[in-house]
C-alpha cells in the first residue's frame, strides 16, 4: 500500500478513536465526578502506555524527563485534559469537537510567535479566517451564547501548547514515553479537583464499561496516530485530523441525540477549510 494512503488511514482510524473516546467520557460523566473520571482515565492510560513503551524497550525515567520543555508540556497536558473533559462533561460533544479544530491553526500561529517559524501573509489571514469559525460557533454576546463553551476553548489552547512543547522536547524521548507521562499527569489533576468537589462514587457497571471504553479506543487512537505520522508524509497526512469533527458530529447524533445549528455547522466548516488550507499551504512553501 502507497505510505501516503496507509498513513491518511491510520489518521482516519485515529480520529475515530478519539471521538469514540470521548463519547466514552462524556457517557460516564453522567454518573461520575469529572476529577475521579480523570485519575481513573490517567492511571489506566498510563499503565497501557508505559507497558507499550517497555515492550518497545524505550526507558521511561532519563534526565531527559526533566527538561523544561517536559515540565511545560505536562502544564500544557494537564490545562488540555482537564478543560477539554469538562467541556465534554457539560456542553455537547459536537460543540466540544468543533473547538477542538482550532488546535491546528493555534499550533502553526505558535510556532511562527515562538520558534521563529516562517509563516506567510496568506497562512496568516487564513488563521485569522480559522478563528472567525470559533466566534461563530461561540456567538459571543448573542441569544445562542453558552459561557461553558469557554472550556473548551480553554482544552483547545491546552492541547496546542501541548503540541508546541512537544516540538522543543529532546528527540530521545519516544512519543509512547511522552503519553506515559502525559495521562500520569491526570492522576493528581483528578485528585486535586476531586478534593475541591468532593463526591467519590462507586461507578456502576455502565460507568465502569463506558471507562474501560475510552480507555482501549484513546490508546488505540494514539497509537495509529503515532503511526500514521511515521508511515505517510506529514503535510498530506494531517488534514484527516479533521475527520474527528465528522465522527463526533455522527456519535452527538445518534447517541445523545444532538442537533447542531446552522451557526455551529457553518463555524465548522469554516475553522476545517481554514485549517486544511494553512496545512496545504505550509507545505509549498515548505517546498519553496
């Protein structure tokens, strides 16, 4: 199979792990408290993860582990997951989901402020178009203004930061050694807002299913996305992360019985074609 189309698949395959997931999460916070979702989540993802790395013999504990590029990313990690989490806990998956797309673009407009990264007139504007799609989904100060929304808003900039410590971590660290350390960062999050609100439950058989869930379709969700960012060329590979809206679109749908609006569809569209067309940019001017 051609590298290209066996990694934009793996990168399909990724996006709908990822919104399997958090159809997952979102299914179990209905009976259980966000912070002990998240301890129960980290520890799990952390064990998988730490065991995929032992199987692949990368060393989990280096004095690579304390550079400050790590440190930022766990902050970055712990802001994304937590925020992100909420969001799915308290507004719908598709308004979660749609946010989430402006990572990308947050992402190639952090790049350019802090690691000099050439990014022309053209990418520029279609940032600036990209967060336009945000506002609209948003509608700040309108009648179909949700003040929860900003919490995804928040997990999306989280995550982006993410993105961009991860850039400056040392290559010696493998990307299956950096998801070990990025859900253990969960555990005290969890613990820390469990502590705040208070009300441990025992989850029940469907909680306990719905957990067990988003924690098999997360690994395997990152573990094809790590292998489709090896396997095909990145700049024709990335724009199928924009298949993750489609599938939460379709998972909103059927199972919490969601209905998007025309401003949240429109919003979308517009923070998907932004996104793609920086990404496809970046790459002739990469060539240039």
């Amino acid at each position: 199979m051609n590298s290209n189309l066996q990694g934009s698949l793996l990168m399909i395959a990724a996006m709908a792990g990822f919104a399997v997931e958090d159809m997952f999460l979102k299914t179990a916070s209905e009976t259980l408290p966000v912070g002990q979702i998240l301890m129960i989540f980290g520890s799990a993802g952390m064990i998988a993860f730490a065991c995929l790395a032992k199987m692949q013999g990368a060393r989990l504990i280096t004095a690579d582990t304390r550079n400050p590029a790590i440190i930022m990313r766990a902050g970055c990690e712990v802001m994304g997951r937590l925020f992100y989490t909420l969001a799915l806990a308290l507004t719908p998956l598709s308004l979660a989901s749609a946010i989430l797309q402006a990572t990308p673009l947050v992402v190639v407009a952090g790049a350019a402020l802090i690691f000099g990264e050439t990014v022309g007139w053209r990418r520029w504007s279609a940032i600036t178009f990209g967060f336009i799609g945000v506002l609209v989904i948003l509608r700040p100060g309108l009648a179909g203004f949700t003040p929860l929304s900003i919490l995804a808003v928040i997990g999306m900039l989280g995550f982006a930061g993410r993105d961009l410590a991860t850039r400056a971590a040392p290559k010696t660290l493998s990307n299956l050694t950096l998801g070990v350390y990025g859900f253990a960062m969960m555990v005290p999050t969890g613990a820390l807002l469990l502590a705040w609100s208070g009300g441990v439950q025992r989850p029940d058989l469907q909680a306990a299913m719905a957990l067990a869930g988003a924690t098999v379709f997360g690994v395997a969700g990152y573990y094809a996305l790590t292998a489709a960012m090896r396997v095909g060329e990145v700049s024709l590979v990335t724009p199928f992360r924009y298949t993750r809206l489609l599938f939460a679109l379709i998972l909103g749908s059927l199972v919490f019985g969601e209905n998007p609006d025309a401003a949240m569809l429109i919003g979308s569209v517009i923070i998907v074609a932004s996104g793609i067309y920086t990404l496809l940019r970046g790459r002739k001017a990469g060539a240039r």
